[in-house]
C-alpha cells in the first residue's frame, strides 16, 4: 500500500458525459500528478500540482482539467468523454518536485466510456 | 529531452533462471532513473531508483541495476526468478528539463515466468 488513495476504482460512464476522479496524496506531499494508461498511448503524464499551484502540463486535453485543494488532495474532472478516453488514470505524490523524489502511486482508476 | 527505450516488449524465462530487462535512456542532463513495477491490475510500484550516487542500485524483491553511462543503460537483473515475479516492467527517466520532474516512462516489458 503506497499511502495514495484514489477514487472510484472503476467509473463506467456514456459518450458526452462528465466525471470526477479523486486523489488523496500520502501525508506530508506536496506534489501531486496524474498520469494516463491506455493500450495505445502508454503511461503518459497530464497534469502536476504543487502546494496547490499547477507546477507543469503534459498531453492533456482541453476537455479535462484538474485541481488542488488547501487540505492537499487532487480531483481531475473530465468532460464531453470520448470512447478514447477509455484508460487506466493514476494518481502519484511526492514530497516535492525534484527529479530525485520518488513519485508514489495510487491503485488507479479504471474509466470505461461506452 | 530525456526518453528511454526499452529493447523487449515481452521477456520469458523459467522460474530458478536469471532475469534481465533492457532499458537505454537518452538525456541531456545527468539522469534520475528509476524501474517500477505492474502486477495484473494493480497500481505501480517503485522496484529501485538511481539518483547519481552509486551506479550499482539495489531493490526490493532481490531486483538491482546498473547504471552504465558510456553504454547509456539502464538493465533491470535478478538472480533468480519467481513466479510472483510475473508483471510488466516499466523503465522511467525524470524529466529535468523545466521546473518539474514529470515521469516519462516506457514502453514496458511483460515478464512471463514459467513454472
């Protein structure tokens, strides 16, 4: 157990619609980022927060956003949802944001949008 | 930009026999590297990381790596394999380019351990 909490687990949902997926971050970090997993795509990095404060973009559309709350925890909200969109979204924190801080993962939530 | 490749999409050996994942990286700055691991719908996990202190690195689970800066290598070994050990290995460089350290992993290698 990495001390990262993530929910739901799984989240089936229809073409257009919008959802919320949630993280909590282990106690003490200060840095939080989401990754997606999908077949075609790989592992790719969205998003990172720190302290609250958007700290660095990746592939993420338009359609999704995200956010870092005073008590540290993370919800990354995805909109008009495509059947793409279907993937593995991971949670991670560390203590800061420097390249040797080691980034823990949470269990993941699976997004089926049919 | 850092990247890393990794040589074999999928790797089988038999439970008892050495394991070796290939994993070469591309950076313009000195490298945090690190390997985690998947089992089977489950999260990540961190097997070991090297930060530029030894370059022999030691993990859980009796996994180690070698860094290799004239071969630009990054291998994942193990002695011998269990059949726990079966899951998807992901090589992974931190970004140091701006003021982040985004994880840029890579393809992955499955490990099939055969009994």
């Amino acid at each position: 157990d990495s001390g990262v909490t993530q929910t739901p687990k799984h989240l089936i949902t229809a073409t257009g619609q919008r959802v919320t997926l949630r993280c909590s971050p282990r106690s003490g970090d200060l840095s939080v980022y989401w990754y997606q997993q999908s077949l075609d795509q790989g592992l790719q990095f969205l998003i990172q927060y720190y302290n609250g404060e958007e700290r660095a973009k990746g592939n993420i559309l338009e359609r999704f956003s995200a956010q870092q709350f005073p008590d540290l925890h993370s919800e990354l909200n995805l909109s008009s949802l495509e059947l793409g969109d279907s993937a593995l979204y991971f949670c991670a924190s560390s203590v800061e944001w420097t390249a040797t801080d080691t980034q823990y993962f949470g269990p993941g939530t699976r997004l089926t949008v049919l | 930009a850092q990247s890393v490749t990794q040589l074999d999409s999928h790797v089988s050996v038999s439970e008892g026999t050495p394991v070796l994942l290939r994993c070469n990286y591309s950076s313009s700055y000195s490298p945090s590297l690190f390997w985690y691991v998947q089992h089977p719908n489950k999260g990540l996990q961190l097997l070991l990381k090297y930060t530029s202190a030894a370059t022999l690195v030691k993990g859980i689970n009796g996994f180690e790596a070698e860094f290799k800066k004239s071969e630009t290598s990054f291998h994942l070994t193990k002695p011998s394999a269990h059949m726990s050990d079966a899951a998807e290995y992901f090589c992974v460089v931190s970004d140091r380019s701006g003021a982040t350290n985004k994880l840029i992993f890579g393809t992955g290698t499955l490990l099939a351990v055969q009994p």
